[in-house]
C-alpha cells in the first residue's frame, strides 16, 4: 500500500492490485466491484466528477479481464 492512500478506492485499488497479482480471480472479483461502487458514489444526482481515470486503475482492470479469460480457458 501506498503512503499516500487515505481513501477507500486507493486501498480497495491496492488490495485488487495484490489479488490479481497472485491470481486470485475469488477475491478480485468482489474488490473490483467494492472499488466500482467506491468511484460511483459521488456527490449526488448532479454532481460531475472532474477526476481522470488513474492508470493504476486501467491496468488492474485490464489484468483482471485477462485473468478472467484464463480462467475461462482453463
């Protein structure tokens, strides 16, 4: 985990991070879906978000859809 992390998303983010390294599909799954619900919770009906996607995030989701392949392969 990051110094810097005090939000939930970063900490969910690392955790997620952590699962796909070791492969754990089980456990990515739900974090994934926790750090969802985590960025879409924002401020309201009328709120805009003005945050860019972090790379960090692009590249956990973009190995957590090969690790669903792989496992659909196995």
């Amino acid at each position: 985990m990051e110094k810097d992390e005090r939000r939930l998303g970063d900490r969910i983010l690392s955790a997620l991070e952590l699962a796909l390294e070791h492969g754990n599909l089980t456990v990515a799954e739900p974090l994934a879906q926790a750090l969802e619900l985590c960025m879409t919770a924002f401020g309201g009906p009328d709120a805009v978000d003005h945050r860019g996607v972090p790379t960090r995030l692009l590249q956990a989701l973009d190995r957590l859809d090969s690790l669903r392949r792989a496992e659909k392969a196995a």
